[in-house]
C-alpha cells in the first residue's frame, strides 16, 4: 500500500486550491493522505523531513519552484516518490517534465504516471533540479522576489531583468572537471540540469536530466543590444551558436569571482559569494511523470 504525503505551501494558488486537492485525492482511493502546510518555502524541508519519518512513500509537493527546490534537497536519495503540484509563478522544473499547470492532471501523473529516475544538481550544499547560477540571472530573481512577483507575476521578471542588464558584469574563472574552462569578464553564469528556462526558451539545448552531467554555460554580452542578440539565438536557434556565449559540460564545476554576487537556484536568490562548487548527484530523484 502507499502511503500518500502531501508538502503544501499554503499561499500558492493551483485551480480551485487545497480543498480541491484534498477531494481530487479522496476521488481516486486516497482517504486519509499526511497533510502538512507552511507558509514559507524555507519550512518545507522539515515537513518533508516528517513526511519520511511518518513511512511516506509518495510526496506530492504543492507550491512554486522555491518550494520545490527545497523540498527535492530533502528528498535526494531517498527511494521515495516524489510528485509536483505546480502553483507557483514561473513552475520552471514543472514545465521542463511536462507537469502541467491542472490540478487534477497533475495529481493523476502523481497517482498513475511514470516513475523517471532523474540528476539533481548541487550548489554550494544544496540540491536543484533545474538550474543555479550567478550574474544577470540571480540579480533578476532577487528583485523579482521583493514582492513583485505576488504583484506582477512573471512580468516581475522582465521588469527587474531590464533593470540588471548592465549590473552583473564580473572576472570569473570556472574549472570544468578539474581543468581551467573558462576565464574573463561574463555577465552570467549558469549550470543546468536541465534545458529551458522562462517562456519554454532552451538555455541548454544538449541538457538530459538524466545523462549524468551538468552543462555550463557563460554569457559575455552587455547591454540590451548585446542580450537582446543572445535571446534571439536561444529562441530561435541553438544557445552555443551565439559569439557571445560559451557552453560545455561536466560532472563538476568551481566558479570563482573577483567581487562578491548573490546566486540563484531553481529561482530562489541567495546571499552573495564569490566562490559556487557545483556538482551532479546521478539518479538522485524518483519523479512522478506523464506517460
């Protein structure tokens, strides 16, 4: 018998909400599921933490990316199911699964899909599932999380994005596996476990959740001409083909910077440093899926 967890951020809003939820599990046999709640994501690790301890063996995990995030760093390595219910803003580690954004499809792929063994990434001690990363994209996610994305939502990304397009510039030097990749001035750097990143656009287009490697990415562009040429060449060709970008591969990664930058995992902002130590964790995950 599974025994059937739910991890709920209660401000995060999916069709009807968490009543619905509740009567979309009783529906398909599902009684008397563990419920825990939180108000912040940052509580979620010590439900799940409860969740395990109380014999679940399939965690649904409601609530936005940072949620997620959170709670897949609890969940690694554990031989447990682990079951997303997308009700956040931008559901970027949904939309790469093909979860979608229906409440009952949703706990249907949790119930009744596939069970998919899949990487997690690691920085800095933490656990992601789609990408972390330092530079343009971590100064957009930190503005966009001084409440802007409860007022705007995924429009609070474009704003605060407009806004740090000449901010992030930085000396990094990054090792790829032991061995010096990449040194110079980048205005982003990014790791990804997997591919696409806001509006479905492929940072990576070679990236597998389950290859057993992360890929690396750095971008020298500067200023909204310079961006503006590097989004046209991931929206409409391959990212690697663009002059003003790099990108490899490789089990382990060392970033080092010359000025102290906030970071950003699975678009959850973190203070700032000038060292990320990125690693991949093989078949760290069981993740419910559609067929």
């Amino acid at each position: 018998m599974t025994t059937v967890a739910v991890v709920a951020h209660r401000r995060k809003r999916l069709g009807g909400g968490l009543r619905v939820l509740r009567a979309a599990l009783h529906d398909r046999g599902v009684t008397d599921p563990l419920w825990y709640e939180v108000d912040k994501s940052k509580f979620a690790p010590k439900k799940v933490r409860k969740a395990l301890g109380d014999g679940a063996d399939l965690v649904f995990v409601w609530g936005g990316d940072g949620t997620v995030q959170r709670s897949l760093d609890m969940l690694a390595g554990a031989d447990v199911a682990v079951a997303v219910l997308p009700a956040g803003t931008a559901n970027l580690f949904a939309a790469n699964f093909g979860i979608p954004e229906d409440l009952e499809s949703a706990v249907e792929i949790g119930l009744h899909g596939e069970r998919r063994r899949i990487d997690l990434g690691v920085v800095n001690g933490e656990h992601f599932g789609v990408m972390a990363g330092t530079g343009f994209d971590a100064l957009m996610i930190r503005d966009a999380g001084r409440g802007l994305k409860d007022r705007l939502g995924r429009a609070a990304y474009v704003w605060t994005g407009a806004r740090n397009l000449g901010r992030s510039r930085a000396v990094v030097r990054i090792d790829v596996d032991g061995e010096l990749w990449y040194e110079g001035t980048a205005g982003c750097v990014l790791v990804g476990n997997v591919g696409r990143v806001l509006g479905g656009v492929s940072a990576f287009d070679d990236a597998r959740p389950d290859d057993g490697v992360l890929d690396v990415g750095v971008v020298q562009a500067t200023g909204p001409l310079g961006w503006g040429r590097v989004l046209t060449r991931m929206v409409v060709g391959r990212t690697e083909r663009s002059p003003l970008t790099e990108v490899t591969q490789g089990h382990d990664v060392d970033v080092r910077l010359d000025r102290k930058l906030p970071y950003e995992l699975d678009g959850g902002d973190r203070k700032p440093t000038k060292r990320l130590r990125v690693s991949v964790d093989p078949r760290a995950l069981l993740l419910c899926v559609p067929r």
